[in-house]
C-alpha cells in the first residue's frame, strides 16, 4: 500500500510528510524511499528535510551494523569451538547483512555526490554532506578491509573539517558532531588513538571557551555533545592505559 501511495504523483510537501509519518511509525526503509524522492525533486534540502534524510539513513544503516556486529561475534565463538558448519552457515548469513549495508552506503553517497553537495548554498551545508560522507564511508569501511573506504572517509572528514573551521562557531552542534563522528573514526579505524584523543579535546577546549555566548536552546544541543567528547575522551584514555581497544564510543548523526 504504502509504495502505491508513492507511486502516485505525490507534491514535495506530500513527500516529507509521508517521510514524517514513516518515522513515527519506525518504518525506516520507506523513509528512505520518501526521502530520495524528496532529493530527486529538489536537492536543495531545508534544515528540516535534511535532518530527516540523516534519520533515515542513521536508521536504516543502525540495524544493520547492529546485526553484524552480533553475527560477527557468534561467528568468532563458533570459529573458537571449531564448529565448521556452524562457521560456514554463518559466514553466508554475514555476507547477507554485508551486501545490504553496503549497498545502503552506495545509495546515500550517490544522492551526496550526485545531488546534495553540488546543490549545498551554505557552509553549514556543506558541512553536514561532507561529515555524512565521511560517516557512511566509516560505516562501510567497518565491513570492508580494505584502503579505500578509510581513505575517502578521511578525506570528507578533512573537507568538513576545513569548511567547519571557516564557516561555523566551536560550539555550533554540527562542528561538534562532526569532531565526535571524525574522532571516533581515527580511533576506531584508523586504529590511531592520540589523533582521536587530540581532535576530541581540541574541539571540547575550542567550544568551552565560547559557551558563555549561547543561548539556553543551543547551550543544551551544544553542551550534549560535548559531553560526548568527554566521555570518549575519558573511555579512551583509560583504554589507552590498560592497553585496551575501546570498543564502546558515542557518535551522532
């Protein structure tokens, strides 16, 4: 029913809310789907669409890289007690999960290479694209051993980072953000924890200074995430001095 709703030749408007209305109701697949319609029609994304364009992937990715996390790990006790049919059927089962989340990730970076950062009017903009970019090849890059998603991820970052640095405040939530999301992925993939360790501290230390400016709406989306960085920061540096990996961190969307 729902896809012959969207067949129809539903109005922008009709399009976000449906997106809305799939959101309530958890069913993020077809947000999704209203959401690329939405981009197809015009890439030009208000704050509003571009927040639940974020929601829906950030949901539809979540389950996935949930479920691989809990298949890989059955996979490693079953591989420890030498069952080679049980290993065998799951490793099938993973390759599964695999090809969906990948393919989630090909899909996003198609309407951010195709649509969404050609279209971006503002530095905030931009900065949202780029740190999505760099989020969705981090999440590929957790499936995949292999150089190039670590590379293209690192370069987004890098883009989003310069832009964030000439064209928002420290305390804005997006350069926070986009510090917590680059941070965890220098510890966690680049498996380089003083570079996720600085970057983390640098941002926390740049939007201190600035907090006193805001106001009450933004001080509390400001201070959230900073409170994220914190608490990575204090994960792993515990980690860092028991000689552990850290395999708990915070990002955002």
């Amino acid at each position: 029913f729902f896809f012959v709703l969207m067949s129809a030749d539903m109005s922008h408007d009709g399009l976000v809310f449906m997106a809305k209305l799939a959101e309530q109701a958890e069913r993020y697949d077809e947000m999704v789907d209203c959401m690329q319609k939405v981009v197809q029609d015009n890439p030009e994304l208000s704050i509003e669409e571009r927040n639940l364009l974020s929601v829906a992937y950030k949901n539809v990715i979540g389950s996935r890289r949930a479920s691989w996390r809990i298949i890989s790990s059955i996979e490693a006790k079953e591989e420890a007690k030498g069952n080679e049919t049980h290993v065998n059927l799951i490793k099938d089962y993973r390759r599964s999960v695999e090809k969906e989340l990948s393919e989630i990730c090909k899909a996003i970076h198609n309407l951010l290479d195709g649509k969404l950062i050609p279209a971006a009017q503002t530095g905030e903009s931009n900065v949202f694209y780029y740190k999505m970019k760099g989020d969705y090849h981090r999440y590929h890059a957790e499936i995949d051993s292999t150089e190039d998603q670590k590379n293209a991820a690192l370069e987004a970052y890098e883009k989003a980072s310069k832009i964030a640095s000439e064209s928002l405040s420290p305390t804005h939530p997006i350069r926070l953000g986009l510090a917590l999301n680059f941070s965890v992925f220098y510890y966690e993939i680049l498996k380089a924890p003083d570079k996720g360790c600085t970057l983390a501290k640098a941002a926390f230390d740049d939007a201190v200074t600035e907090l006193d400016s805001l106001d009450e709406e933004s001080y509390k989306e400001s201070t959230l995430i900073m409170q994220l960085l914190r608490d990575n920061l204090t994960l792993w540096t515990e980690d860092m001095q028991e000689g552990n990996d850290g395999t708990k961190v915070e990002e955002v969307n």
